[in-house]
C-alpha cells in the first residue's frame, strides 16, 4: 500500500517542492500550512480509515507551537512517527522532541534523501507497533488498481503487442492511444506489491515493450461533507440513468485520455468538479508522475480538444495537461 505522508509547514515554496519531491519517491502528500489544517486533516483520515505513515511537521507554525501540536497528535496518536523540522538551532527543543516516541528533527536545509531516511528509521521504530490512525483490517481489503502508461520501441509490431497485453491476466482495459504513450493499460491485482510485480515483468514478457510508466489508483482523501456532496450527486446520476451500467463503453464515443498534474492543495476543489463533470467518463485520483487520469468523450476530437481547453486547462491549481486520444485499432 502507498505511503502517505502529512506534510505541515507554513512556507509555500518548501510545501510545494516537498510535496513534488516525496511524490517522485512514491509517498502520497498531504500539505498543510497551519497546525488547525493538521488536526482536521488527521480527523478526516481517522474518519475514512485510512492509514497515515509519518507527519513532517515544522517547530514553527503560525497558530501552534509545533511542539505542542506534535504531544498533541502523540497523546491522540501514539503510534504515529513524527519527524520535527526547523531552520532554528534549539537544543531545548530538541530535547523535548527525543522525549516523545517515534520521532526525529531535521535541520533545515535538508535533502529528499535525508528526510525518507528519516521515515526508513522511524518505520524500523515502530515496525512491531499498530498504527492507531488505522483501522483497516487485512481480511477486508478489497483489489486495487493501478495504470501502465506503455512506450513500444521502433521494431514493435503494435497490434501484436497490444493483443498480449490485451489478453492478459490482472488487465481491466488496453487501449491504443497517439502521442508519447502508446497504450494505456488499466490492471487490478489484490494488492499493490501485486500490481507493481506485474508491472515490472511487463518488458520481459511482452516484446516491443520500450518504458512503462506506473501510477497508483487510490482515493483522495476528501471532508466528509465534501465526499457526501460528490456521493449525492453521483447517486442521483445513476437513479436517473445517466451514468451508463458499464461507464467504460465507449464504443459510441470517440474519447481522449488526459493526464494532469495538479497543485496537491488545490486538489480539493478541482477533484470534485472534474469528477462530476458529464463530459468526463471517470476521474482516476492517481500517485506518481501525475494526479489524475481523466477519460474525456465526445463526438469529435476538436470538440474534446476544446472542452480540455475551456474546461479543464484553465482550472485552478491545473500546472499540466497531456492528451492522448484513444485509437481504434479496428479502424486502422
């Protein structure tokens, strides 16, 4: 399963490259800038039941002294490690922070590589221990989904490689698409190592296979009023039947797959209108090189180009757009 990281510093910049960097590593961010965002981020978390690995958290908060927000998260949250950052030297307060269990402190400036190895050291800490922000039995968990994002190399014979991929074990969907990626291929396995082996043996298995990009499918973790609105919305779209029984089948469709990259903070607010936007067939939340995997359909590709244009580039904490329209291989 992806880590997942609570990021809470007030300086934008350090939050923004931060956040850049621990994603490229794997970890799932969720920034904050005030110690208040922290406690009901943690609340949100409890709330879904979702697990929180590690928090970073400044010394120095503009609402909270984070020292103190660090034994208030211990005294809720025992278990949860917490790797203290300051560009302050304060040997008292370090002494405070090594009295606390499962914790650490970086001086800042600090490299990507020094703060996970804090999380590797931590993680050995408390490795035996249960995470209390979790509650999420084993026995329950249900498959998950991840996408390979496929280049093929010159010498590839395409359709033949698509049809081993096509036909494969753990693959949902397969589709041809123009642009820098070649295929893009949705697979389901029972666990995310089972997702990633596959991934991984995808080369050695199928010839013509150059690079293959991997991105997690998970669910962002959204305020329970906010996850209610998306919810009613979507209960009521499908009491009227406008979301179709297979909402995949496009067959009547032309369709785009896009790919964005989103300012982690401002998530909260593109997430729910790309996802309840009828133009778009499905809005994956995804980990990796980018943050959502959209299916755009139309009747015309221009008419798609535009609706990308007008309708998702101009949004609010959108930093990229890559379109990639789905060929039909039948039609070639």
């Amino acid at each position: 399963m992806q880590k997942r990281v609570l990021l809470v510093d007030d300086e934008s910049s350090l939050r923004r490259s931060l956040t850049l960097s621990l994603n490229q590593e794997g970890y799932d961010v969720e920034p904050c800038d005030n110690g208040i965002c922290a406690l009901k981020k943690m609340e949100v978390y409890k709330e879904n039941n979702i697990s929180l690995d590690t928090i970073v958290l400044d010394v120095r908060l503009p609402d909270i002294d984070g020292i103190s927000l660090g034994k208030i998260i211990k005294s809720k949250y025992p278990e949860t490690a917490i790797v203290f950052i300051s560009g302050y030297t304060d040997t008292a307060n370090q002494r405070e922070i090594e009295g606390l269990n499962s914790t650490s402190f970086l001086q800042k400036p600090f490299s990507i590589q020094d703060l996970t190895y804090q999380f590797t050291e931590l993680s050995k800490v408390k490795s035996t221990a249960t995470q209390v922000v979790v509650g999420e039995d084993a026995a329950t968990q249900q498959s998950v989904s991840a996408y390979a994002l496929i280049k093929l190399n010159k010498e590839a014979d395409f359709f033949e490689t698509h049809r081993k991929l096509y036909f494969m074990d753990n693959v949902l969907y397969c589709d041809a698409t123009k642009g820098d990626y070649d295929i893009f291929l949705l697979m389901q396995s029972a666990s995310i190592e089972g997702c990633k082996h596959f991934c991984s043996t995808l080369k050695d298995e199928v010839e013509g296979i150059d690079t293959v990009d991997f991105l997690e499918v998970g669910m962002p973790v959204l305020e329970s009023s906010l996850q209610n609105v998306i919810n009613t919305v979507e209960q009521h779209k499908s009491d009227e039947n406008i979301i179709a029984d297979n909402p995949r089948d496009l067959s009547q469709k032309l369709c785009s797959y896009v790919l964005l990259e989103i300012e982690r903070e401002k998530l909260d607010k593109v997430y729910p209108i790309l996802r309840l936007n009828e133009n778009i067939v499905y809005c994956d939340y995804t980990s990796g090189k980018y943050n959502l995997v959209l299916m755009v359909a139309g009747d015309y590709f221009s008419g798609i180009d535009k609706f990308i244009e007008n309708k998702i580039a101009n949004l609010d904490g959108v930093l990229k757009v890559k379109e990639y329209p789905v060929i039909n291989l039948f039609e070639m």
